[in-house]
C-alpha cells in the first residue's frame, strides 16, 4: 500500500545556500537556494531508509521533467495532501543532480504570495528546512523500514525545522524569557532613579 511520505532536513543538514542572481528579464535579481534536497542510505528523522538508487531515480525524474518544459513547484510548509496547490507556491525546482548519496538541487523563489513570505524570512535570516513530498510504500528489512522500489517524489516544499530537538526550542525560549526579565529589571531601576 502506497502512503503519504514527507521528510524533512534543516537548514544545517541540507547545506542551503541562498544565492542572489541577475534576474533573466535584466531587472533586479533573483533570489535562489540549493543545497541537499533528499538523501539516501541513511535513516532519516522519521526513520524510514531511503536506498540511493530510488533518491537517484528520483532525481532523474525531476529532471526529465525540468527538461521537458514542465514547473517543478514547491510551495511553504506541507499540505494534507499530495496535491500541489497553486495558491501556494512558493518556488520552483530549476536543477537537481546526485553527489554521492544525496539529491541535490536549487530552486528560485518565485514572485508569488507565498514566495514573498519566503523571500522575507530568507533575508530575514530565518532558517528554514526542505522537505520532500512523495508517494510510495515501505518494508521492513532487519528492523528497518525501507522505501520501496514504487517511490514517486512529487515536489520540495520550504519548512520551518520541525525536526529540530525540543531542547533547542525552549533553551531559545527560556533565553528570550532571561532577556525580558533583564530588561524589566532595567526598566524598574530607571524609573526609581527619574
């Protein structure tokens, strides 16, 4: 049976890179990410196992598609579905290439809705992870769930990193919750003094 899969790497794992390039009409620039996209032969977040050459079939698809004039479109953050929603798209897949056992590709953040909410929190230095979407079916080999040989990647979407330990989550917040007081205390000692 064919399930839903989504997997996610952070901005760290992946490598992006984000890369500002002459906009092809010659006005402005053009905001791009690449890095790794999808990697094989390792057991992901979700603990599922990818072999490489589903990751490189499924590169090359992409790029049979990139090649044949169709869009690969992303969009931010992850539907409930496999069904790629136009009113949020956020990018477009414009390459991808294998380099060992990871699929890598760039994208181009496109001038959409979406992609401007990407746009701002990219030169916001906000960061974000990539995720795939895809279709396929899982087996157990040796304790390990595996991806079957009828994997179908269907596109990369832009996320915010969900898979980051929840420890790093609250050391942050506890962080912020230390600078208020701070500031609190700051602003209490000022106002005795005036």
């Amino acid at each position: 049976m064919a399930l839903y899969l989504k997997e996610n790497l952070t901005f760290d794992r992946a490598g992006l890179q984000i890369i500002s390039e002459d906009a092809a009409d010659g006005k402005g620039k053009d905001l791009y990410m690449k890095g790794i996209f999808i990697e094989g032969g390792v057991k992901n977040a979700n603990q599922r196992v990818y072999p490489v050459h589903e990751i490189e079939k499924a590169v090359s698809a992409i790029n049979d598609q990139i090649k044949g004039g169709y869009s690969v479109l992303g969009e931010v953050d992850h539907p409930d579905d496999l069904k790629i929603n136009l009113d949020r798209v956020s990018h477009m897949i414009t390459e991808m290439w294998m380099d060992g056992p990871a699929g890598f590709g760039k994208l181009k953040v496109l001038p959409t809705p979406s992609g401007q909410i990407l746009k701002s929190l990219v030169e916001s230095n906000v960061k974000l992870g990539i995720s795939s979407r895809g279709l396929g079916s899982t087996k157990q080999v040796g304790g390990t769930t595996v991806v079957d040989d009828d994997f179908q990647l269907i596109c990369f979407d832009m996320v915010s990193e969900p898979s980051t330990p929840n420890a790093f989550m609250m050391k942050e917040h506890k962080s912020l919750a230390e600078s208020k007081q701070r500031v609190d205390k700051l602003n209490n000692i000022l106002t005795k003094i005036l």
